[in-house]
C-alpha cells in the first residue's frame, strides 16, 4: 500500500499536533471542554521530522512506516537543454531562497452542523466548505447513502481562501457520522486555537534557482530544485508544487527549463493550498533572480523585464510543461509590457530617485521602489453548471453549485444573467452552493468562480434569452430578430407592441389545453462550461515603502496595481478582490510566519504571537486594467481571486533592498518580520 490516508481519527499513530485523536459529545461546548479534559491518552513521545532536508536523510523517522521514505512524490518538468544554454551563457547566477509556513486566518474558522431525518431519510450537512457538492458526493460514499438522500449547504462563508475547498476533515466526516447514530443534530464550531493546529496550512520551500542570461539581460534558461513540505498527509497531491513550478516562468520567455521537486512528509499540520496556492514561491523566485542578473549586469531592472517579456503576437503560447488540472501550460492571452508601461507611469518610476527618494534622503529617511511582474493561471476546469428560469411573476432566478466566501458571486453572476435577459441584476435571485438546488460541479477555488461558473450562467442565460424570443415571437407575431429585450420586457423594434417576461412565462406552463408536441414548459434552461485548459491573468505591482534601518520598521507610502483579468464583468468588485489581495499578500510578506520548534510544536498558536496586517498597516491601493479577452471563453473572463496575493514578497524583497542600500545586503527569504529584518541588516553590516 503506497497511500498515506489520514483517517477520522488517529489509528496507532498521531502525526502531527492537531490530528483528532477522540470526539467527545456534550449540550454544550463548555460540557464538552470539561469532559474532553477528563480523557486520559496514552501517547509514547517519538523523534519528530521538522526540517524538509533532514526529512529524506536515510536515517530519518519515518511519518508512515509503511512508505520507504518521507519522500511524497518527485516530480521533474524540463523544457528545451538548460545545460547547454548554461555553457553559452554570458552570467550564470545563482541563489538559495526560502517560503516559510503561514495561516490562511479567516474571519470566520471552521463549523459544521449536521441533522439526519431518518423519517425522511435525509442527511442534511451545513458546511463551510468552498466545495459542497465534491463533500455531499463524498459523504454519501462513505456513509453507505444515495447521493439523493445527503444534501450539504454552504452558507456564506467568513473567508475561504483554499483550507475549505474539497479535502475532507475528520470533522466534515465525524458529524454526520454521529448525527445518524444519535438521531440528533450536531454541531461544531473551530476556535481559533484549534484553527492555528487543525486547518490546513500553506508555503514552507526550499529552492536551489539559478539562472543564465546573455550579455543583454536576455533569460537563455533557468534551472530550479526545491524541497516542498506537504505535512503529515498529502491529501491535494501535486497542486501547490506544480502551481510553484509553472507559474515561475511569469511573462517571461523562457526557452530552456528544468524544474525539479521533491514533496516531503513532515510532523507539521498538513499543507494544502492558500490563497496563491504555491504560485507565490514560484514568482519569488524568479522575481528575485532577474533582479541579481539587473544588478551584475548594470541593467535596469524595469528594462531587463522588458526585454524577457512575450509578446502579445505570440499568444498562445505554449511552455511545453504541464499545469496542475494536468493540460499543457498555454497562456491564451496578455499584453505585458502595457501593464508595465502603466505601472511605471502611476508609480513615476523615471522621477522617483529625484523626487521621492531625494526628499526623503534630505530628511535622513530611506525609501525605496519595488515593481515586479506575475502571471496566474486561473479558471481550471472541470466544469460547472448553472439553471436559469423565470417565474410567472416576472422574477428570474439563478442557481449554480459553487459555494461564494465574500467573492461577490451573487453580484457578479446576476449581472452575466441580466445582461441577456433584458433585466436590472437586482430582479435576478442567485442561489449558490446548495446541492439540493443545483447538484452539479466543482467548487470555489484557483481564480475559477467567473471563468467557469460565470460562463455557465452565461450559457444557461442564452438557453432562456432564445426561449424568450421563440415565445415572444409567436405571441407578438413578430420575427425574432426584430425583438428586443430590455426593462423586463420583449418589444418588437420600432412598434409598440410588447409583452412581459412574467406573461411568456405563465404563457410557457399552460395549466389546460393541447400543445404543441415537442415543446418544453416553462422558461427555464440549464448549461454547463467546461475549459479546455486554465486562462492565464497577469499584473505589475509597484510599492514605495519606508523602511527604518535600526528598528527594521516599514511603512508603505504608496501601492500600485495593473491587472489584467480579460473582460471585466464589475470593476468594484475586482479592486475589492485585488485589495483583499494585496492585505493578504502584506501578511505573508511581513508579518506572518508560524513558526515550528524541531520537534514540529508550533509556537505562536494565537493572534498575540501570529501578525496580521491590521487596516493601519494596509495602504491605499491604486488600480488600473488592462484588458485581454481570454479566447478560451465565451465572456472573455480570467480569474482575479488571488492576483494581489501572488507577487507582494518578491515586490517587498526588492523595495527594501531598494531602501536600504547596503553592500552585500539581500532578501532571500520569506516571511519577514520586523525582528527577521533587522537581524538581515545588523548580518550584511557585520560582512555575514
């Protein structure tokens, strides 16, 4: 057996701090605390691996005994002959870089209630899941019911951001259990102590990167190894080290490649994708190495990128490597330098050294510039569906499988739906992430909600619109294409005749009377989408930042976002999901870090010992799109879900390097903090 399963509850062995081990029921959670506490376990202390080299030493403790090693998967991509681009290049350079450990912290943790109606041999799951119909599919199998007989909902969740996609905990799995065995609902609500040990974590890379160039800054190849930490368990597999491995080659054209991985089993809680899902490291990474080739070669660090960019003639381009929803990585569309270009000018890039950072100097302050480039795959397939329908009201409803965690779904999808219907978004009722409505599809996750969901309503939208034309035209005695759609009503143009959407549909559900065979009742319709392989978003940030050379403080002064997100459907809600973005990205960058002992213990398990960026600390964003219609689907869309995440460590990394000024002095890691800075500062004046 080479499967490494986590189970309910922890079998003989507990792999890392966090793993359930009992479940205790009570009325209430303080009746639960006091009897959890009288639980006597019997556990024999064993050498723990924290350290992801170590961890595949041959001597090493083995996380499964029953595996050969801690080694969970290895995975090499290569593209081209990087060796030898290597012989011909004019500078090799080469770095260590390292992504350490962090939370997703959302708002709202973990809860699950769960009820079974034997009466009616119903499951009823309420779950803050981003997948409820992979979950509802998934308990039905292992609880030995039809997939007919569980309906799971997930409510509007307080925060997603990948530990709730579609891994299941003990917990999604030990209620219903109990439910059904109880005759009762159950419910359990995640603390946030228990948040920092039992939800899924993120990062954690070790990576050997090198990269050659010409003698103009031209990338002729890059080589990296990396070291990834999947925890005790590896329950997404490959997702966040492919996601690493592919989105390291940025916008950039990047002929010779080879990437190596190694997914390593560690006593740390288990890793699974966050907001970036592994995409960060990859950036990072390259980000950093195009700024050591600027540096030795005296070229500016805008320019060089410039000069590496693809083009927008040679879309689509293929990078001959594999992606994570395993289709061949092809970016479908992007204008790179434009984003750059505008960048530049919002930031004032040409005048900051005799501006900003001269006024500053004069004041004994020290300043710096960061602007770096990514690109996102997003709107992975498979699929999902959408139903639409009107009501003999006029009302037209709208309800699609994925789960909505503060994504603006509910806007956004009614906006797609009114647009073809001739209806204000408001008239538009949305219904998602219920399976008893919609039992179809996926999931919430990798940028996806608009890509994929978004064009299933579209489709299923278009189904009604024809529908509508077909009824009205027979009703008004007009051809369909001098009908218009508009204010909840079909008009024939340039007349006077018209009639409304709630009349065609009561006329659509006769209640007496013969028919035409062959005719559908009802103006309802419902359609799928699915990619044949992800869309590619894309972006420059840009950031001045302060940084205080002896107490390793910073302070943003200001933050600029180009993105490009194909056709953009609500630009408040994008700048919303960049914004939320960027907050995300500053914590990774700065502040947050969970820090392990070597015996795998967590040591900052609480809001008083984990940083957060707080709103003092999140700047004013300043946005603007480019736009790049995706050819891959019918809207034009590409997801922004993780955009402002994706680039804010390499961006932070070279506007303090900027700042600072400092012989020798690099940032090759990930997170700081203000103690981690001022040790890299006291480190590069000590000569270390």
């Amino acid at each position: 057996d080479s499967t490494a399963t986590q189970v309910p509850l922890a079998r003989d062995k507990v792999r890392h701090v966090g793993e359930p081990i009992a479940v205790i029921v009570a009325r209430s959670p303080y009746e639960a605390e006091d009897a959890a506490a009288l639980v006597e376990v019997d556990i024999e202390p064993l050498e723990a691996v924290s350290d992801l080299e170590g961890g595949l030493e041959p001597d090493a403790p083995r996380i499964h005994e029953h595996l050969e090693s801690n080694l969970a998967a290895h995975v090499i991509q290569r593209k081209g002959a990087y060796e030898e681009a290597r012989e011909r290049a004019h500078r090799v350079i080469k770095r260590r870089f390292w992504y350490d450990h962090g939370a997703s912290a959302p708002m709202e943790n973990r809860g699950i209630v769960a009820n079974w109606d034997a009466r009616s041999r119903e499951l009823t799951v309420w779950d803050t899941t981003q997948a409820p119909i992979p979950i509802r599919n998934g308990l039905a199998a292992m609880l030995g019911l039809p997939q007919s007989e569980v309906r799971v909902i997930a409510p509007f969740i307080g925060g997603g951001f990948g530990p709730k996609i579609m891994m299941f905990y003990p917990e999604e799995v030990l209620l219903p259990w109990i439910s059904m065995r109880l005759g009762r609902p159950v419910k359990w609500i995640e603390d946030r102590q228990e948040s920092f040990f039992a939800t899924t974590q993120e990062r954690g890379q070790d990576h050997e990167a090198e990269i050659a160039v010409d003698e103009e800054g031209r990338i002729l190849g890059v080589r990296d190894e990396f070291l990834s930490d999947t925890g005790a368990y590896n329950p997404y597999g490959l997702t966040i080290s492919i996601n690493t491995q592919c989105t390291l080659l940025g916008p950039y054209r990047v002929p010779n490649y080879h990437s190596e991985f190694r997914m390593v089993f560690t006593n740390k809680p288990i890793v699974t994708p966050v907001r970036g899902a592994g995409r960060q490291h990859g950036v990072f990474v390259m980000e950093r190495l195009l700024d050591r080739a600027a540096d030795e070669l005296g070229i500016d660090r805008v320019e060089i990128r410039r000069r590496n960019y693809l083009n927008p003639e040679e879309f689509p381009h293929d990078h001959e490597i594999i992606y994570q929803d395993f289709a061949p990585l092809v970016y479908d569309s992007g204008s790179y330098a434009e984003a750059m270009d505008r960048a530049v000018e919002m930031i004032d890039y040409a005048g900051f050294d005799s501006g900003v950072r001269a006024a500053a100097r004069a004041e004994g302050r020290h300043v710096g510039l960061g602007i770096v480039s990514y690109v996102e795959g997003t709107g992975v397939g498979p699929y999902e569906g959408a139903r639409v329908g009107i009501e003999p009201g006029g009302r037209i409803n709208l309800v699609t499988g994925v789960g909505t965690q503060g994504q603006g779904h509910f806007t956004s999808f009614a906006q797609i739906v009114a647009e073809q219907l001739g209806v204000g978004a408001d008239d538009v009722e949305v219904v998602t992430g219920d399976t008893a409505r919609f039992g179809w599809g996926t999931g919430t996750f990798a940028s996806r909600g608009a890509v994929v969901a978004g064009n299933a309503c579209h489709a299923a939208a278009l189904k009604v619109r024809q529908k509508v034309l077909a009824q009205a035209s027979a009703v008004l005695g007009a051809a369909e294409e001098d009908l218009d759609l508009a204010d909840g009503f079909v008009r024939v143009v340039g007349g006077g005749e018209s009639v409304s959407l709630g009349e065609l549909a009561a006329r659509a559900n006769p209640l007496r009377g013969a028919v035409t065979p062959g005719t559908e009742p009802g103006l309802e319709a419902t359609a799928y989408f699915g990619p044949e392989r992800g869309v590619t978003a894309s972006g420059v940030h840009a950031m001045i930042l302060e940084v205080d050379p002896e107490t390793a403080m910073i302070r943003i002064l200001r933050y600029v976002v180009v993105h490009d997100c194909g056709r953009v459907i609500n630009p408040m809600i994008v700048e919303g999901q960049i914004h939320g973005g960027v907050a995300h990205g500053i914590g990774n960058a700065f502040y947050e870090e969970l820090v392990f002992d070597e015996g795998a213990q967590l040591q900052n398990a609480s809001f008083m010992d984990y940083l957060l960026p707080t709103a003092t600390d999140v700047p004013t964003i300043e946005t603007a799109h480019v736009e790049t219609p995706s050819p891959l689907n019918p809207l034009g869309v590409k997801g922004v879900g993780e955009a402002g995440a994706i680039p804010v460590g390499a961006l932070f990394a070279q506007a303090i390097e900027d700042a600072l000024d400092i012989d020798g002095f690099e940032v090759r890691e990930i997170p700081l903090s203000p103690n981690r800075l001022f040790e890299l500062i006291r480190d590069a004046r000590e000569g270390g």
